[in-house]
C-alpha cells in the first residue's frame, strides 16, 4: 500500500470515527468563512453570484448571502460564540474570543470578558434544543477557569511581586459562565449549583447586527470589519468611545467608517 493510500486510509477512519472531524477536513480543504484559523480566501467568489460594481451594494450583498449561508455544526458553533460575544460588548463588557482565535488552544474557554474589576470565563454550547450539555463540560469549564485565575495570579506575581499580586487578586471578582442553545442535564445543573456557576440559556439570532466599526486609538481611522474579514475574531468593541456594531453597510458608512482594506 502506498503512503497516499494510507493517508487517505486513516483519513476515511478518523472522520468516520470522530464526530466533527469530516467537518474539519472540509474546512482545512475549502477554507470557512466563520473558521477564524482557516478564512476562504477569496469570499466574494462564495458569496457573490453575480457581478456588481458598487462597493456598498457589493459588500451589503455579500453580509446578506453570509447570514442565510447554510453552516455546519464547527461553523454554527463559532457564530454563537460571535453572538454571545456581542451579546457581552452590547453590556458594555469588553471581550477576548479564545475559541475562534485560539482555536484547539482555547484550554475550554471560549470567551473572556472584562468589566471593572469583573473577570468572567465563559463557554458558548450552540447545540440542538433537544440534546441536554451533561456535567464533563462544567468541569471543563470550572478547571479552565481555575486555570485562567492562577495565570492572571502569576502574570502580577511577575510583574509585580508575591504580596502586591495577592491583592490585585482580591480585588478582583472571578465568574465562570457557561451559555447553552439548550437545556442542562439534572446532574449538570446539580453541578453548576454547587460550584456557582451560572448557566446562561440564548437561542443564536443569526440576524443580529454583524459589521464591527472600529476606531484605531491611535489615530483615529475609522475602519469597518465584516464577519469574513480575517481580522473581525481580533477586534474589539468598545475600547473607544463611537464604536459600535451596526446592521449595514450603509450605516457603517454614513457615520464615516470605510471597510478594512480599502482606500
């Protein structure tokens, strides 16, 4: 057998095996446009049918297309944490997204969001309303977010010594927050309650508003980010006063933002 057919061997073995990875393959093949590690290259190819010479109406067309795209599970999964993400910033909470940034390095966490002195770790379940998340991801989370305080405990230990970071930490109020499409197990919820978890329950509204307007805090620029644009994941909302996330392009552009990229 040749090495090729090997290859495609194991390949047929672990797809049919491991839920999510055919669904993998096909990203690493054809690229996502929800996938923050693999972005399609060229997405007015997949989202335009046709020509059209207007920027704004082009790229109005190509939000409109993306939000009716039909996704799979990896890539529904990735826009509910988008979505709870900006549910977090709309509440003024100024937020990392781990999952799609760090991809398989998240450590179980997929977003941190920050407001005052309030950290709290955050898992995004977008699942089917009739399976329940069972209590091996509320572990997941709790060790996560144990770990996610003892790092941020030794980041001020280092940088600014034993007894100073032990009251930076107590200054700090630490919550760990899982946010599910559907229900919890009995014994999840058993679980969540002893560890003082809080489960948030949201339905992913794909029709949200999507365009990030993001103000540069050095020099102003005003620059506009789509969900395709390989950057949109590493952007944050609300750092600088008149960011905002907004419905169209023709609102991005009437308030003085260009899309990223362009002149």
């Amino acid at each position: 057998m040749s090495e090729i057919d090997r290859l495609k061997k194991a390949l047929n073995f672990l797809t049919s095996h491991m839920p999510g990875a055919s669904e993998m393959a096909d990203i690493a093949v054809n690229g996502s446009l929800v996938m923050e590690s693999s972005h399609t290259e060229n997405p007015e190819k997949e989202l335009l049918n046709q020509e059209v010479s207007d920027s704004q109406l082009k790229n109005q067309k190509m939000l409109d297309n993306f939000k009716t795209k039909r996704l799979n599970n990896l890539e529904v999964g990735r826009l509910y944490e988008r979505y709870i993400g900006f549910l977090y910033e709309k509440d003024n909470w100024k937020v990392t997204f781990k999952g799609i940034v760090d991809g398989l390095n998240d450590l179980g966490r997929d977003l941190i969001c920050v407001k005052d002195n309030v950290h709290l770790v955050v898992q995004a379940k977008c699942w089917n309303k009739d399976t329940v998340v069972r209590e091996n991801h509320i572990y997941q989370l709790f060790g996560s977010f144990t770990h996610y305080r003892m790092t941020l405990r030794q980041t001020f230990k280092t940088a600014h010594g034993r007894s100073k970071a032990k009251e930076m930490m107590r200054n700090l109020i630490f919550k760990a927050v899982i946010c599910t499409s559907c229900d919890l197990s009995d014994t999840a919820k058993d679980v969540i309650n002893f560890l003082g978890i809080e489960h948030r329950r949201e339905k992913l509204l794909k029709d949200y508003p999507m365009i990030k307007c993001n103000i540069n805090s050095s020099s102003g620029e005003k620059l506009y980010h789509l969900p395709f644009d390989p950057a949109y994941d590493t952007i944050i909302i609300g750092n600088v006063e008149g960011e905002k996330y907004v419905d169209t392009i023709k609102e991005a552009e009437n308030l003085g933002f260009r899309r990223v990229g362009t002149t």
